[in-house]
C-alpha cells in the first residue's frame, strides 16, 4: 500500500498523491515512520465537530510553529444530516502546554474592530 511521507497516511493501490499533503506517496515498505508519529507522542488539544475550524487552528499553530496534524473521523460515505463525528487537533506531547496557551490566547483575543 502506497503511504504518505508527511502524514502517515495510507492509501490504496493506484493513488500517488496524498490529497491532504500534495505530495508524492511512498511504498510501504520504504517508508519507516518517524518515532515522533506514534500515537502515544501526541495529545488532543482542540475538538470539533467542524473539519474547516480543525483546519484553521492547524493553520495558526503551525504558524506559530507548532506541529499538529488533524484526526477525523468523519465518514464521508454516510450521507446524513447533522453532526456524525469528531475531528481532532493533536500535537506532540512536548508542545502540548504551549499549544493550550496559543489557542486559550486565539479564544481570549477581542474581535478587530473596523
């Protein structure tokens, strides 16, 4: 199975490209997975049921220069109104403390003002 350097994804047989990352996939068994990417090594920081408010708190902790990386469980294949699932924002244990004092910052934050 072809899987993806950058996010530990795998795919099926005939996908090159991660769609998450944009880059190309790896066979699986070249590929060796970074200690770093065991799960016990990261932590939930941030939940929601939205996958875009996931997404845009990746994109500030990642400017902040905090790695995260997002767990979803949405099932995409299940046609249903209303909320079905839990998408989480993880980090690596070591960043947990400053990745909870970035997003209580981001909460805390007053609105601009036009």
């Amino acid at each position: 199975m072809p899987v993806c350097p950058n996010c530990s994804y795998e795919y099926v047989e005939g996908i090159t490209i991660c769609p998450d990352c944009g880059i190309n996939l790896v066979d699986e068994k070249s590929f060796v997975k970074p200690e770093e990417w065991t799960e016990q090594n990261w932590e939930v920081v941030f939940t929601s049921d939205l996958e875009y408010e996931a997404e845009m708190m990746k994109d500030n902790l990642e400017g902040a220069g905090i790695h995260s990386a997002i767990l979803s469980q949405a099932d995409r294949s299940f046609p249903a109104p209303g909320d079905l699932s839990v998408v989480k924002l993880l980090v690596p244990k070591k960043d947990v403390q400053a990745a909870l004092n970035f997003i209580e910052q981001l909460k805390n934050r007053p609105d601009d003002q036009d």
